[in-house]
C-alpha cells in the first residue's frame, strides 16, 4: 500500500504540483544510478558488501556519530534501537502523539507502552515541560520526533533524559540534513534513527533506514538484525532478526547522500519564497528556532480553514498533505496499552489546521509561484 497517496507518478505531472515528486529528485541521478547497478551487479554481493560499508561511513560522518548502520526501513531502525537501548516488554517510552504512526508502532513491536505527550503548536515537535511531568518509575526512554525537518527542543531532552537515567532516541525520519546549534540530529540522543523513505530528504528507491549512535551501540543494533548472530550461524543474543539495506539501495544513498546538503538548501529556498510570497495572510506559517537549521521536509501551514483551502487548492491543480490526519492517541491499531499523560489539546488543534504544501528539492520557481499564487487567490489577495 501507499502510505504517501498524494505523491503522483511522472505522467500527471504536467498538469498539477505534486506534493512531492521521488521520481523527478531520483532522475538526476539516473546515470550514476545505472553505473552503480551495474557495480553492484559486477560484483556479485547483493547484501553486504563495500557499497553498505562506504554508505554506514559516510552517514556516521555526516551525522557525527561514532558510528551508523544500515537497516531495512525507518521503523526497524527505530525498534533496533529502542531494543539496543534495553527497552522491553511493559517499559514506557514518552512519545509525542503528534507524530507518523511508526513511531508509536516502534515502541508498541516491542511491547513496550507509549506515553502520548502534547506537541508545541508553532514547531509541532514533542513539549519539553509534558516530558518531565511524564517521567515515572517505569519510564525507559524519550522518543524525540524532528518532525517536518525540524530539530526538537533536543539540548533541554538530553539533559531531562540524563537526569533521569533515561535513554532519548531521536527519530529523525523526516530531518535529514537538519542541525541544532551547526550539529545534525541524530547525534544528540543515545541513538539517531533514520528513514529513506523515496519521498524523504535522503529518500531510496525503496525501503531503507540507520541507526547512527556510538560504536558499541551500533554494534550491538547491527548483531540484532543479522540474527543475534556473533559469527555467521551463531546466534549470541535473543531477539535478533533480519532487517538489511542491500548492496543497490546503499550504493544508490551513496549517491544521493553526495547533494543531501545541496537538496536541502534547495528546500530551504523555497521555504523561503513561501514565507515571503504568503507572510500577511491569515494562515501560520512554518517557524524556525533559533539555532535550529529546518531540514524542511515538510512545509506546513496552518488555518481554520483548513479544509476549503486544501480542495480550493485540488481545484488549482495543488496537490496538498496532512500530516497526520489521525493522531497515533485515536488511532486504536497504536494505542492499545498506551496511555495519555496530560492533555493532548494541541495535538487535536493541529489536527484540524494543518495543511502541508508542495517541497521537493526539484520543485521549480514556477511551480513555487502556482502554489502561493493559488494559496493568495483563496484568501482573496
Ligand atoms: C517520523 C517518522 N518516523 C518513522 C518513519 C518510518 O520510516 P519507514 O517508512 O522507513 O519505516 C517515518 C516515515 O514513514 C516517519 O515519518
């Protein structure tokens, strides 16, 4: 199933602004692409092999860790991790509910219970001051969510989170790219866990996840999915399955991770152009805190009329998101065992107001202007 509906293929592409468009950000790289299936091909290791070394090298590098490893999606990295960390079975993992349902799945595939926290209106990202009121005798863990590419308050996290002798874990599926004070996310918490998605900042053309963290950490995620195993067919842990990112895919992020920088100062421009283009209508637009560097994955507006604006929008041939439709706190498939602490009346404000806007790295400045045009042309300006 497609989980991201509002993605379009390239033949519709003519005639609408896509949400997002993995087809047209892939297509630049297309004879790299074909050079490295051939590599791959050549070489004969399809799994495991030097195009996953290089690529769990040039994360740690890019992320700061120690060390990264590559796994099989975005939600496995976090299960690895969220394990690696000791969290088992009726252990609570503080999660904001605003959120993509994975995040919660993460926690509940180990049978572990989430505690849903609010989310701070302007960035959308976990309320520092719901955490600590959270953190109880069972807690184990924070699930810090940069969500839509921007960094969660993470430097007040790691300091509750030491405190309390608590593992954070940084989902960082939506902040490729992004930073806190000039340092990427991912290297703040106990364990950075990513996503590579197609529609991502660093998107595959498939499923693919890391988990980036300090060397003993990482070896340990990387023993968890490759059986338990200590040496090939010695199994020396419980717990362990498969989850692998294959020799293609990793030699494909090689390439692409080469213009994540590029890609996101390309978001961040028409971040920018939207600002301007739509600053004095009666819609909140997305912020940026200080010291934070908005990975932009997502561009996220917000109105209370929010419903009229987005058809307005399909009318105009602007193909728009919400992200999420359902907070994971509603969604019965996430909450069973859960439990909320506090009210979760921002998440459910969000909810309703919340409407993202087409941003891709290859978006073009025309297309830019049909957005913001059509968005003015609702409001009347
Ligand atoms: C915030 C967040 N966490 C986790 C995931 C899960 O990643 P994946 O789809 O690669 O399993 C996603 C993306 O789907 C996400 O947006």
């Amino acid at each position: 199933m497609n989980h991201h509906p509002s993605t379009i293929g390239p033949d519709m592409q003519a005639t609408v602004v896509p949400l997002a468009s993995p087809h047209r950000d892939v297509a630049r790289y297309e004879a790299d692409l074909i050079e490295v299936t051939r590599r791959v091909i050549a070489s004969g290791s399809y799994i495991g092999g030097p195009e996953l070394d290089a690529l769990e090298k040039a994360l740690a590098r890019a992320i700061g860790t120690e060390a990264a490893t590559g796994v099989g999606s975005g939600t496995d990295a976090l299960i690895f991790a969220m394990q690696a960390a000791g969290i088992a079975r009726g252990d609570e993992v503080i999660v904001p509910s605003h959120t993509a349902g994975p995040s919660v799945a993460a926690i509940n595939a180990l049978s572990a219970t989430p505690v849903f926290v609010d989310v701070e209106f302007d960035t959308a990202c976990i309320d520092v001051n719901r955490v600590a009121a959270a953190i109880g005798p069972r807690t184990k863990a924070i699930l810090a969510v940069h969500l839509y590419g921007h960094p969660a308050r993470i430097e007040e996290l790691v300091r509750l989170a030491a405190d309390h002798g608590i593992s954070l874990i940084e989902d960082c599926a939506q902040a490729q790219g992004a930073r806190l004070m000039d340092r990427p996310v991912g290297s703040f918490g106990r364990f950075g866990c990513f996503s590579f998605y197609p529609t991502k900042n660093l998107g595959a053309i498939g499923d693919a996840g890391a988990v980036a963290g300090s060397t003993d950490g990482v070896s340990l995620v990387r023993q968890l999915r490759t059986y338990g195993w200590r040496e090939p067919q010695f199994a020396e842990i419980p717990g362990g399955r498969c989850s692998r990112l294959d020799e293609l895919q990793a030699g494909f992020l090689n390439v692409r991770l080469k213009g994540l920088d590029e890609d996101v100062r390309a978001r961040r421009e028409i971040a920018r152009a939207y600002n301007e283009r739509l600053a004095g209508l009666p819609i909140a637009l997305p912020v940026e805190h200080k010291g934070a560097y908005h990975a932009y994955h997502l561009f996220v507006v917000k109105s209370d009329r929010r419903d009229a604006l987005k058809e307005h929008l399909a009318k105009s041939g602007v193909m728009t998101g919400i992200h999420y439709p359902f907070p994971a706190h509603r969604q019965p498939g996430l909450t069973a065992g859960g439990r909320i602490e506090g009210t979760l009346d921002v998440t459910d404000r969000l909810q309703k107001q919340i409407l993202s806007l087409p941003i891709f790295a290859t978006m073009s400045g025309g297309e830019v202007d049909r957005v913001a045009e059509a968005v003015r042309r609702f409001f009347g300006n």
